[in-house]
C-alpha cells in the first residue's frame, strides 16, 4: 500500500470534464481554478468514448494539452480510468458486457455503467484502455493519483447474465469445496432444492422467494466481483505508477451498500468517499456526520481520508431538487474535513449545460461565478488553504463505537422477513443522530472492527454476526464498557442461518434476555413502554433470564412483559432494547446509557457540533454551527477562518465553521 497524500495542502477540486468544452473554455476554467485555490482536480473518469474513439484507436491530443495545461499553473490531477463508462461502439460490438438486472432483462446502451464485472470482453477492453492510460501518464508529474473507474457497483453492482452465474459456481465451489457441505450450508432440504451438480446452482434471478442464503452469497460474490474488477485495473496501472497511490471513490452513507467497504478499503491507498445529501432529508448535517463517521472507521489508522466528490448546490436525481441553503455548501465541505477528510473535492468543476446531469450545478454554475455558488466557492478555497496545517492530523480518538455492517445489511433486507419495511440503515442512523445531537463523536465501524478502546458500543439491527465478532461484542462489558444491543441483532450466523434457542441468538447470554416471537407494528400502529417512552415497527415477546427490567410494555399483547433491559456485566452493562424507540424516547435513553458508561457530551450539542482534530500535540477545534442561533463554545487559541485570537469563549455565528487552533 503506497500511503504518501496526493497533495501538500488540504485537497480541493473536484471532477472536470474538459471534453464537454471547446479548448478556449479550459484557459478560463484553469484561470478559475487557480483563483479559487483549486490544487486538485479528477479528469477522465467518462471519457472513454473520447479517448479510444473506435476500437484500438486511441485519441490523446485533448487529454496531453488538459493535462500539461493544468500542470503548468500548478493543478495536479487525479486521474481516472475512464471504465465505467463503456462506450457506444464496444456495446455495439458487444452488447453481452451489457449487465442483466434480475428480471432477466439486459441494460440498453446510452447510460453509463453499462458493464458487467464478470464478463471476459469487458475486462479485456477495459484493461486495455487502463494499460494505455498509464503507460502514457505514469510518469507525469502532474499526475498524484489515480481513480480506478467510478463508483463501482453503483448502476451495475447485480449483473444476472450467464457469465456472472456461471462465476457465481466457480465462486460457491472454492468457498464451500463440496456440494455436501453447500447442501447444508444453505439449507437446501427445505422445499426439497438440494444440488446434485454444480452447474444447477441457480442464481437469485426473478421475483421468486429465492434461499436467503442464496442471496446472501450472491451478494457476497458480487461485491468480490467488483473488487476483483478493481484489483485488475489497479495492477495494471501499479505496473506503470508503482508509487502514486491508488484510489476508487466508495459510495459511504446510512444505507445498506453495493459493495462491502470496509473489506474493500484494504485495497486502496487513499479511502476515498463521495457523499450527497438528500434534499428532503431535515438533517442532512448528521447524514454528512455519519457517512464521515463511517469512512473514518472504515480508513486504516482512523485517517486521513478523501472526500472525493459532494455536490455544490442542487443534484439531479431526486424527484424534488432543491439548492443548498446560503452557507450550506462552505458547512458541508468542512463537515466532512472536521471529521477526518484531508480535502473537499466536488462534482463537478462546470456545471454542463448539456447531458443527463445537465441540472447538476457545478463550481462555475450555470449563473457564472458571480453568484452565491460562486461567491462561497471562492470563499472555502480560501479557508481550505488557511487550514492547509490540518492535513495529515487525525481525529480525536472516539469513546463510542456503531456497529454497521453490509452483510448483516443484506441479510436483514432480503428474503421473507417478519417486517419488509425498514431498511437496514433506519436504526443506526436514529442511534447516531441522538449521540450527534448530543455532540458526541462515534466512529462507525465493521463489527470486525477492534472494540478495545470504546466505553460504549452500539449494536443497532445487526441481523447478522459471526460468533468472534459477537465474542468481541462481549468483551467489551466484560472489560468494564457498556453495550446496547437492539431488537434484530444477532439473530442468525455468518451462514444466515437462524441461531436457535431464542432471540438475539448471538446476544442472548451477554444480555440475559431470551426472546420468543416477534410482534412488528403496522406502518401506523405506536407502542408504549411503561417508562412513557413510545415505538415504533417493533416489539418482542422476552423473558429477562439474568437481566434487570428496565421498561416493561404498557399496552397491547405484550402489556406486561419486559421491552428493555439492563444485565451488569463483569464491571461493565449490557442492554437491550427489544422495539423501536421513538426519536425523542430514544434520545433519552441514550442520555442513561451514556451516563452509565461515563461519557459526558464534549462540548456543542443542540445543533453547534465540536469535533477536534490533532496532530503532533496540537489540536484543531471545528465548530460547526448548523442552527440559526449564535452559538458559544470554550475555547482559546487562533480562529483560523477569521484570523481571531479566541480567549476562553469561540462564538460561532449561525450557519457558520470556526476553526481553533488551541493554545497549550
Ligand atoms: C456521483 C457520480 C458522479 C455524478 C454525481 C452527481 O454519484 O460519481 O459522476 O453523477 O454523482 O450526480
């Protein structure tokens, strides 16, 4: 793993597409950018089309002049392989590397992501171009990173074609060895389904009521897939670029994923994350703190990262698109720098007048750079280059763990399901957003994840857990910790496979609960707990076998019967919490549970987010003013967005980010 940062300062940039502008427009861009302080940007991440323009015929021209331009006034460049984007005369050649969704119909020509991991002519043509690329731009020096395709697995993560199915075979036989221990393995006895022959091996096409474990493992085997995509690419420009890291932008939210990131992250030199807030989502300031929350923890040593992409303003693909609020886009970009990202980098540099995204705004939007994008773009490069002493510094170590897993995330999603209505990323999303507003810092980590140094671990929905992982989950009581586990955790093994005995299987003895049947709400239907608190979609018939009561049900079937507990452990405590809380319920418990495991809010809260950043014995305060109040925070040193010297008290205007560099 080559680790050095692809930049000096503080990254900030973001894609271009000098392809969809005639020459005079990159002058202009490149003077742009350096007036902003642009010092990075990604380019060819789409341009296949416009650099192999028909088989084996290959166009460099505009990509020499983009890129000594840019390197001439300073700009270095990501570069990208421009993979995901097959173009139209390699699908009319070959229309099979199209991928086929699970309806059996193949994707049509004419979008991007029109390839499929698995298929052998895609591969090849798409190392060809890669191969072609490096041995060109290898040695440039304006060349610090490379970008293996784009978001991969995004429009194409479940390709159902024959070649796919018939890796899916190979894949099962070197994982499981024998059709034996498949037949077991997946449970093939139940409706009769056992496998006498490899090539039967079905995959989960259709609408059918496939095996879970089934699906499970094709989950598993696509994102292999995708990654054994990426590795191949990667190879191939090591060979040329032994020392420039090496990247591909991860796609990290509160949501199940396409592929596995944090078994991927292993594989890139920099952790590279493009995060884009939902226009209806009310709290997009934690869905930011969550997705960085999680790239931290997913990102060796905790740090740095890279935010690849975000956008300025408006997206394109929601069914109401609306701009950023003024402030929105200087708040977001350090959002993601407080909590651990050495650059903001967006999509994209000029917003394109033509195409499918042509209502995406850019750094240069539509309106030009007399505008409000414009004015705030100007004005974070500014403060970005003011804050170029941050990189390389890491986050304050975190107090608290999350558990988040994308095999427990496909597990609790597909198949027959006591409650098909939640999605995977619903519980811890609700957990953080209540630890986020109380200010205090999470790292939201994969449950292999090393628990040693967390006071408290959340266990939120884990359907799915191996028994190391749930051993480690364990040791964190018996250490003195606190863990809260939720309602449809450990409910079945690393095989999907129910554990029986009584729910959550793999929790039960840590917690001294046993859970019989489970009673999920109707989408309209509230339950209460006898404490006052409400639920929602979930509730439990238990027994605590060797737990204190904390809430017993109130009402409905289960009035009477024990909703939460709490069981002392060695010196430290492990609950559980067998219903859906309701935000504000939840918030107060989480307020007990933090008081039980002795972490006291650092500061903030209430919409002002503090997170200190350090390095070599100095540290960073970031202030993070998301209301429309002023707000106060403790704090002496320089303010590096105003230049201030701070004494005692920072004041952060509403909707605006102080920076502190403290004073020993
Ligand atoms: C990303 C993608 C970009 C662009 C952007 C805005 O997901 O990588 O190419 O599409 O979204 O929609």
């Amino acid at each position: 793993m080559t680790t050095h940062w692809p930049t000096s300062a503080l990254g900030f940039g973001g894609d271009y597409n000098p392809e969809q502008w005639p020459p005079e427009v990159w002058e202009e861009d490149v003077r742009l950018m350096t007036e902003v302080g642009v010092n990075i940007v990604t380019i060819g991440v789409f341009s296949w089309g416009a650099l192999e323009v028909a088989d084996g015929v290959f166009e460099w021209t505009w990509l020499d002049r983009v890129i000594d331009l840019l390197h001439r006034n300073g700009i270095s460049v990501d570069l990208a392989t421009p993979t995901a984007s097959p173009p139209l005369w390699l699908h009319a050649a070959h229309p099979e590397i199209l991928p086929v969704q699970a309806d059996m119909t193949r994707r049509r020509p004419g979008a991007r992501d029109g390839w499929c991991a698995n298929s052998a002519t895609f591969r090849r043509y798409a190392l060809r171009i890669t191969k072609a690329l490096a041995e060109r731009y290898a040695a440039h020096p304006a060349v610090v990173l490379w970008h293996v395709s784009n978001e991969i697995g995004g429009g194409n993560g479940r390709c159902h074609c024959d070649e796919s199915l018939a890796a899916f075979r190979v894949w099962l036989r070197e994982r499981y060895g024998s059709l034996d221990n498949l037949n077991r393995a997946w449970g093939t006895a139940f409706w009769g389904l056992y496998l006498t022959d490899w090539d039967h091996v079905p995959a989960p096409r259709g609408g059918e009521a496939h095996n879970p474990a089934l699906m499970l493992d094709y989950d598993r085997f696509c994102s292999d897939s995708l990654l054994d995509h990426y590795r191949a690419e990667r190879d191939v420009i090591r060979e040329f670029a032994p020392t420039t890291p090496i990247t591909t932008n991860f796609m990290v939210g509160p949501h199940q994923d396409i592929v596995d990131y944090p078994r991927w992250a292993e594989h890139v030199d920099v952790v590279a994350n493009d995060h884009y807030t939902i226009p209806s989502d009310p709290l997009s300031a934690q869905d930011i703190a969550f997705s960085a929350d999680r790239v931290r923890g997913m990102t060796p040593g905790r740090g740095p990262w890279l935010l690849m992409e975000h956008s300025v303003s408006s997206h394109a693909w929601h069914t109401v698109n609306r701009a950023k609020a003024p402030r929105e886009l200087v708040r977001d970009s350090l959002g993601h720098i407080a909590r651990g990202a050495d650059g903001a980098l967006f999509f994209q540099w000029r917003a394109s007048l033509r195409g499918a995204e042509q209502f995406l705004q850019g750094m240069v939007s539509h309106a030009g750079t007399d505008s409000k994008i414009g004015r705030e773009v100007r004005e974070l490069g500014a403060v970005l280059g003011r804050l170029a002493e941050v990189r390389g510094s890491t986050v304050e170590p975190a107090r608290v763990a999350l558990l988040f897993d994308d095999e427990a995330g496909w597990a609790f999603s597909r198949g027959l399901k006591p409650h098909k209505g939640i999605d995977y990323g619903d519980e811890p999303r609700t957990w953080h957003r209540a630890l986020w507003t109380r200010n205090v810092l999470v790292d939201v980590v994969a449950p292999s994840a090393d628990l040693t140094t967390y006071d408290l671990v959340i266990v939120p929905t884990l359907f799915l857990v191996d028994d190391e992982s749930a051993a480690r989950v364990a040791d964190v009581a018996q250490r003195g910790g606190v863990v809260v586990v939720t309602w449809m955790s450990g409910i079945v093994d690393h095989e999907n496979a129910v554990r029986p005995g009584g729910y959550p299987g793999a929790f039960r003895d840590l917690l001294g609960v046993r859970s019989e049947e489970f009673y999920p709400l109707q989408p309209d239907e509230h339950g209460r707990l006898d404490s006052g608190a409400t639920f929602h979609s979930w509730s439990e018939l238990m027994d605590a076998t060797d737990a204190e009561v904390v809430a017993r049900y109130a009402e409905g079937p289960l009035a009477g019967g024990p909703a939460v507990t709490r069981r002392a452990v060695g010196s430290g405590a492990a609950y559980y919490v067998s219903c859906a809380l309701e935000p504000a319920s939840l918030d107060e418990f989480v307020g007990q549970v933090l008081d039980d495991a002795g972490i006291e809010p650092s500061g903030g809260g209430a919409g002002l987010d503090v997170v200190r950043r350090e390095k070599n014995g100095t540290t960073w305060i970031f202030a993070l003013n998301h209301g429309e109040q002023e707000r106060r925070v403790a704090a002496t040193g320089v303010e590096l967005v105003t230049g201030e010297t701070i004494d005692h008290e920072l004041v952060v205007p509403a909707r605006e980010v102080r920076v502190v560099r403290e004073s020993r």
